[in-house]
C-alpha cells in the first residue's frame, strides 16, 4: 500500500496524470489474463479477442 501513496504523490508533483489510465488498463488485462488461465471463463475471454 506504501508503494500507492508513494505513486499517488509522484504524479501529483510531477503532473504525469496521464500514466494513471494506462497503468489501470494494463492491471485489468493482467487481471483478466490471470483469470482466463485454467477456468472455465475462458471461452468466453477468449472470444472477445
């Protein structure tokens, strides 16, 4: 949780708000490709793409 705030700041100083989004985008594919590994979601993930 550290690391978040000590982000949070860091974007804040610096003004880089725009790494928020992509930052975001990549933990929710990283999420979604953790869930499509052996489930039975997978099917469905996959024909998305």
């Amino acid at each position: 949780m550290a690391f978040l705030i000590e982000f949070w700041s860091f974007l804040k100083v610096r003004k880089k708000f725009w790494l928020l989004p992509m930052l975001i985008m990549l933990a929710l594919f990283g999420g979604l490709i953790i869930l499509a590994q052996g489930s039975a979601i997978a099917p469905f993930i996959y024909t998305l793409f």
